[in-house]
C-alpha cells in the first residue's frame, strides 16, 4: 500500500511536468508560427493560402495510412517495455518510408482527376513534407513512451526555427507557392537531425527491423488508424465539400480561421501528448488513480477552454487583423462559430485521450464516423446557404463542426468510466463559468477601448475572478513549483 501512495505524486507529477513542456515549448513558438503564417496569408493571398491549406488537408488524411495508428501503440507499448523500443521504432519507420510511396501515387492520381494539373507540384512538395513529419513522429512517439515530452519540445521549437529562418527569406524576396514550400522543405530536412539525435540520448534503442513487431504494429495499429482516420476523414470531407461548392478565396478565409483556432488549441494537444502515455500506464496499474487523473486534467483543460473560446468570439477581429482584413475580413464570421468548437474540443480532447488508454479505440472510431456522415449530411446543405446569404461557404463547414463537436462529447462522457465525473468537477467548472461571466461584462464595459488592450485585460478579469471563486487549485500549483524548483536544484547539484 505505502508504494503506491509514494507513487501517486510522481504519476500526477509526470503529467504536469510534461504538459508544461510541451505548452511551454509551443507557446515559445506560438508567436514565430503565428507571424510565418500570417506573412503567407498576406504573401499569397486568399487563393494560393486556399491552396495550400487543400494540398495539406489531403496529405493530412492520405498520410493517416502511412503512420497506420503507430502514434498510438508507439508510446504504450515502449511505455510497458523499454526493450522494444528499437525495435519498434526501426519497423515503424521503414513501414513509413515504404508505404508513402503508395499514398502519394493515390493522391496524385486523386488529384489529377478532380483539380487542374498546376496542383499536382505543390501537392508533391507538401507529401515530401508530410513524410518527414511521420519520421519526425516516429521519433518523437518513441520518446513519449518513456513518458519524456522533451523531445517533442525541442523538434517543435527547432523546427518552426529553421523553418522560418528557410521560408521566410523567400517570402519577402517575393517568392511564390512553390519556392516557399521547397524552403518549407528543406527546413524539415535540417530538423530531422535535432529529433533523432536526443530520442537517442534518452534510452531509445537503435532503429532496427524486426517482422514479428511489423505484425504486432499492424494488428495493434489499425484501431487507432480508425479512430484517427474518422478523425481526419472530418476535415477531408469539409476539405472538398468546400473546394467544389465555394470559391478559392472562401477556402483561404477558412483556412486562416483554422490556423487561428488550432493555436488556440496548444495547451490541449500538449495535455493529450503528455497525458495519453500515463494513462495507459495507469489504466492497468491503478484504476482509481486512472480516474483522479484524467478528472484533473478535464478540470485544467475546461477553466482554460472559458476565457480562450470567449476570447475568440469576443475579439475576432484581432486574430484577422493579423492576416490583414483588406483580404481576410469575413474569416471573422468563421471564428466567432468556431468558438463554440474550441469550447467543446477542450472537453473531448482529454475525454477521447482517456478512451484510447482504456482501450476503447473502435467505440471511440464509430462515433468519430458518425461525425463523417453528420458533415457528408450538412456541408452540402449549410456551405451553399451561408454561400448564398453571407457571402462565406466556410461559415457551413464551422456550423457542422460546431454539431459534430457536441455529440462527440456527449458520447466521450457516455463512454468514460463511472466515476470520474462527480459533484466537485462540476463545482469547479461551475465557478468557471461564474468567472466566465465576469469575462464578458468587462468586454462589454470596455467596449470602446482598443481590443489590443480591452482582450487581456479581460483576460486578467476572469482569471482574478477565478482565484476570488475558488477555482484556483494551489495545492497543485504548489506542486508544479516545487517540482521545477527541485530539478532546478537537482541540477545545480
């Protein structure tokens, strides 16, 4: 008994520590990230940023079979058996390398039949790009499996460096689509060496091939390649339901949206990354502690989704200032639905992360499907309706996505095990919300204040109203500084 009550810290330290990793890495990048992609948007235009955003959106799913779900068994199984981990590594990577061939010969060929023959370069410098994303990963997911982030954290910052130190240059010279995405390129070449050399360092074993783990991978894989495949397959259908029922400048509007809203979503992707490895962990170990965990997370994820969904509902206007309103202007309208989806997303996030832990990635998959039909459902009949009356197609796609977001999480929280939703979660989301509101009645009292300044203020307000409500756990933020200042000793030692 007593070495599971000494373990139970260092489990909930372990997810803290690598979720501030992560988030803190990503929030170093966010600025650099936010400004390349913002001098793309102005560099290009509306209708080449469209482009790019439909040659990435295409990869993105084709790409799906070639990870094959080892983003999911990657990390747990290194996470219960360090020995494996070279072995699955050097299978999983040659897996990749082999089977993007196959992939980008069905997207060029997909792409020959449905869009001009113009695409067809872009659409091969973005799969060369994707491929050296899955290597990266491959990596990266290794690493998590010794439930170190750190890795992950210094690919994201070390990439996004080179990557603009490569894009950059080529955008102000007045470069177009296709010499950006070959610097594009060769940033994620120079990073690759960043990644592969800490895996290393930290345990990892030497790449090797083994057949019997290429069995087990596939077998173990495909659950996950579901669950990830409905997944993607969302943004696919939204993808070309928008690039046959609206314009190319409707698609850049969107796709800037989009990139606005996932920088948004940092702190939950680095939740899910640090997360997912202690939980499959703890799911086989200690049920209950599986449970207090992952009702902490949801706890954390939920107070932060308040103030950054009312942020991008109340102060659209800042993130499409950033892009330039002379082109991008109705993209605000998109963001103000998507705001209900950064919300929700904070929830499934965590909830969905539990699920693949507990080893319910089918469940989990057929609800992601049955978003696809929903979108297959509405995205023909919303897009040529916004189209119609506003001007904006895209507003159809945020609408869906709005819809498909509420029934995943009711489904997440049908699915969870009983528990981990009580009476005190719900207390503490409930002040919240109570500080949520204090949020808005500053937004509406600074109204006529520059939004520069009126959006962290309110920020400000509803945090401060969150620490008057209670909201505010120090116990655990007694725990993070006392962690990072005994590591901060350790290594002065």
């Amino acid at each position: 008994m007593s070495e599971v009550v000494q373990a139970t810290p260092a489990k909930q330290g372990s997810v803290l520590r690598n979720t501030l990793i992560l988030v803190g890495a990503q929030f170093l990048g966010m600025p650099l990230s936010i400004f390349v992609n913002a001098v793309m948007g102005r560099r290009l235009g509306p209708s080449d940023f469209g482009y790019l955003s439909l040659a990435t959106n295409l990869c993105g799913f084709g790409f799906l079979f070639v990870e094959w779900g080892h983003s999911g068994v990657l990390p747990r199984e290194i996470a219960q058996d360090h020995q494996r981990s070279g072995a699955l590594l050097g299978t999983s990577l040659l897996w990749r390398i082999g089977s993007s061939v196959v992939v980008s010969s069905c997207l060029g060929l997909l792409s020959w039949l449905l869009y001009p023959i113009g695409f067809l370069p872009l659409l091969g410098l973005v799969a060369l790009q994707a491929l050296l994303a899955s290597l990266s990963n491959a990596y990266q997911d290794s690493a998590r499996g010794f439930e170190r982030t750190d890795v992950t954290a210094i690919g994201r910052i070390g990439g996004q460096l080179i990557g603009a130190a490569m894009v950059l240059p080529v955008l102000f010279l007045g470069g177009g689509l296709i010499p950006v995405m070959i610097a594009a390129t060769v940033g994620g070449v120079l990073t690759m060496p960043l990644i592969t050399t800490r895996t290393h360092k930290i345990g990892v074993g030497k790449p090797r091939f083994d057949r019997r783990e290429l069995v087990a991978l596939t077998r173990s894989g495909w659950a996950f390649l579901a669950f990830a495949a409905a997944m993607t397959l969302q943004g696919f259908v939204d993808t070309i339901s928008l690039s046959k029922l609206a314009t190319p400048e409707v698609f850049g509007w969107n796709a800037a949206a989009q990139k606005l809203i996932g920088t948004l979503l940092v702190p939950a992707t680095a939740l899910i990354a640090s997360l997912y490895p202690t939980l499959s962990r703890l799911i086989v170990e200690d049920l209950e502690q599986y449970k207090i965990t992952l009702r902490r997370s949801i706890n954390g994820t939920g107070l932060l989704a308040i103030p950054l969904a009312l942020g991008c509902a109340l102060y659209s206007d800042l993130g499409i200032a950033i892009y330039g309103k002379h082109g991008y202007a109705p993209a605000g309208q998109n963001l103000v639905v998507l705001s209900g989806m950064v919300l929700l997303i904070y929830f499934s996030m965590p909830l969905g992360s539990a699920l693949l832990a507990a080893g319910r990635q089918a469940a989990w998959a057929w609800a992601q499907f049955g978003c696809v039909v929903l979108r297959v459902i509405l995205n023909p009949l919303l897009i040529p309706w916004f189209q119609k009356h506003y001007g904006n197609g895209g507003l159809g796609v945020c609408v869906s996505s709005v819809v498909c977001e509420v029934g995943l999480v009711a489904v997440a929280l049908y699915m969870i095990p009983h528990g981990v939703i009580d009476r005190g979660l719900a207390k503490v989301l409930g002040k919240g919300v109570l500080a949520g509101g204090a949020m808005a009645l500053a937004a509406f009292a600074l109204r006529g204040v520059s939004p520069w300044l009126a959006a962290p203020i309110t920020a400000v307000v509803y945090f401060g109203a969150l620490y008057l409500f209670g909201g505010v756990d120090m116990t655990q933020i007694s725990r993070i500084t006392d962690g990072i200042r005994n590591k901060l000793a350790r290594k002065r030692a």
